[in-house]
C-alpha cells in the first residue's frame, strides 16, 4: 500500500509505526511542517519525511489525515486538485463529518472516518469506522489498516459519537478502574509496584479471556464465583454500592456532553 500521513504528530506517528512494524507500507510519506520532529522515522526503507501536502498525496493512494480540526478545511482545500478517482481518503479528526468533507471534495471521493484510540500506541487500538457511500467500496482497506494496529470495527456515522464515549474516553473509564484496583491491592499489603502490576495484568487476562473465548462477562464471572465465596461477597459489595450503575451513569454523562459540544458548534 501506498500510503501518506498528513500530520505526523502524536496519533500520525503512532499509526506509522504500526505500518512500518508490520510491514503493511510499499511506499510511506509522512508530512509535518518540522520535520525535526520526526527523524525518529529517516533512515527506513520506504519511508519519505517531508513538508510538502501535494507531494505526499501525488505520491500515495490512501491519505490518512490526523491533523487538528481548524487545518483540515485548508488543506483539503490545498490537495483537492491533486485528487484522482483511485486516491482513498481516511480522516482521524474528531467532530468533523463526512457531509463536512464532501462539501470540499465532493460526494464522489472514497471518504472513510476513522476513530482510533490512544492504544494504538501499543497497536491495541479498538478503532470505529465509518464512510459515505462511495467510501464502502474501500471500507475493507481501511479495516486492513486498522487491524494492524489493534482492531477494527464499521459502523453508521450516527453511531461515531457513542463510539468515542465507548472507545477513546473508555480508556480513560478502565484506567480509572485499575487505578481503584491498585490502590485496594496497595491497602491489602502490596507495594505500589506489585499493586499495579497485579491490577493491569489480571485487567488483560479478562479482556483476553473474553476475546478468546467468546464468552459473556456473566459466564466468565460464573467460573469464579463459588456458593459463600469471596468473590460473589465482593461483588455483591461493589453492585450495593453503585459499580455497574457509575459506569454506566458516567457513560451516558460524557455522551451527552458530546452531543452538546456538537449543537454548539452547529
């Protein structure tokens, strides 16, 4: 794939280093106004480092943009005539819709949304996706992208703020509850480096039991709780004092937040 970055800053780099570890690149032009920046990436094969949009875009099929919102506008201004029938465009901007980028571009474009979350760092990203009609005809290469780096998942636009509330700030939910975690192993006698280490490993063996698996949480629950057990009096605890419906609560509390923040753009 051939493929340009436009603004290599924190989530550019990122998704870059993905491509370049699992070789997904024939070709990767990534573009930053200091390039000073990015010299972590010279030296790799394939890979161009320059400040130049157009060149990028000449260059590559698939344009991956994570830029700031208040440049987008601009600059897809700036590539537009620099645009063929193949060229697939992918944009990573929070808030800014795909009705948004066809008015630029227009409604013949591959446009795809793409809405990854900061572990894409670590290539664990749960990343939504989404397209106008036009850009389903190349849903399955941004999902090839994307699976590199984690995971994927196509959905309808409607559903791209819920995801940003279930994904991107969910991160934020699950460090918190592992946070929680370490500071009770912290109270139960652990050391604070102990406490943290048990709290995020025994957080990715759940997820991973239930990614191999299959299973639903109750199931999982189930092999852990035993009759007058530990487990279930703890958990019972929790659910008294408002666990599920917190989270829950809190969710629904930032989805809303979310969809003010949009009427008052509009």
């Amino acid at each position: 794939m051939k493929i340009a970055i436009i603004g290599a800053g924190n989530l550019g780099s990122s998704i870059a280093k993905g491509l370049i570890t699992t070789n997904a690149i024939t070709s990767l032009h990534l573009t930053k106004r200091n390039l000073e920046e990015i010299q972590e990436f010279e030296g790799y094969k394939n890979v161009t480092l320059t400040s130049d949009n157009i060149l990028a875009v000449q260059k590559s099929d698939i344009l991956i943009f994570a830029i700031q919102p208040r440049h987008f506008e601009t600059i897809l201004k700036q590539i537009k005539p620099f645009l063929n029938e193949n060229h697939v465009v992918i944009s990573t901007i929070t808030g800014y819709s795909i009705s948004k980028i066809e008015t630029v571009l227009g409604a013949h474009q591959f446009i795809i949304r793409a809405m990854p979350n900061t572990a894409i760092a670590v290539g664990k990203s749960m990343t939504c996706l989404c397209s106008n009609d036009k850009g389903i005809q190349r849903i399955k290469v941004a999902e090839a992208i994307f699976n590199r780096l984690g995971n994927s998942i196509s959905i309808p636009e409607t559903q791209m703020q819920a995801a940003t509330v279930v994904c991107a700030s969910g991160i934020a939910f699950w460090m918190r509850l592992i946070r929680a975690t370490t500071q009770a192993a912290i109270q139960l006698g652990f050391d604070a480096k102990e406490a943290q280490e048990l709290a995020m490993y025994t957080s990715e063996g759940a997820a991973s039991l239930l990614i191999t698996n299959g299973n639903h949480p109750e199931e999982e629950i189930d092999r852990v709780t035993t009759p007058k057990g530990c487990t279930i009096e703890g958990l019972n605890e929790m659910e008294h004092k408002g666990l599920s419906s917190s989270l829950i609560q809190g969710m629904v509390a930032s989805f809303n937040k979310i969809n003010n923040i949009k009427k008052n753009q509009i």
